[in-house]
C-alpha cells in the first residue's frame, strides 16, 4: 500500500509541476499582452495629440487663406469701380 501512495504522491508532484510551468508561461503572455496594450494606448494618445495639432494647423491656414481672398475681392471690387 505505500508503494501505491508514493507512486501516486510522484504523479501528483509531476501534475502539479507541470500545471505550475503551464500557468506561468500563461502569466507572461497575460503580463506582456498587458505591457503591449499600455503602449498601444500611449502610443494611440500621442497620435491623437498630433491629429488635434495638424487639423488646428490646417484649420488656421484654412482662415488665413479665406481672409486673404476676401482681401483680394475687396480690393478688385474697389478698384473696378
């Protein structure tokens, strides 16, 4: 009978073991998907910081050219008259 439990005592050790590396290889793969996700999301947000920067850029040339047409209208208006 002891032999049949220490026999069963080192197959459980081996099953435990191995669910042991098993959930640790697992808990890598989380902490790395995790790692990646933050960056990701760092990375998105300074993305977005920039599109905010470009479209205010584009949107201040847009006014500034739009400004300057009106000038030049104005200016041809006056000067046909």
């Amino acid at each position: 009978m002891a032999e049949e439990y220490g026999q069963w005592g080192d197959e459980m050790q081996r099953v435990f073991l191995t669910l042991m590396v098993c959930l640790t290889l697992a808990a890598c793969g989380l902490g790395e998907t995790a790692v990646s996700a933050a960056a990701g999301g760092a990375s998105a947000a300074e993305q977005a910081k920039e599109a905010l920067k470009t479209e205010a850029r584009v949107k201040q040339q847009l006014d500034a050219a739009a400004t300057l047409e009106a000038q030049r209208r104005q200016a041809a208006d006056a000067s046909s008259q």
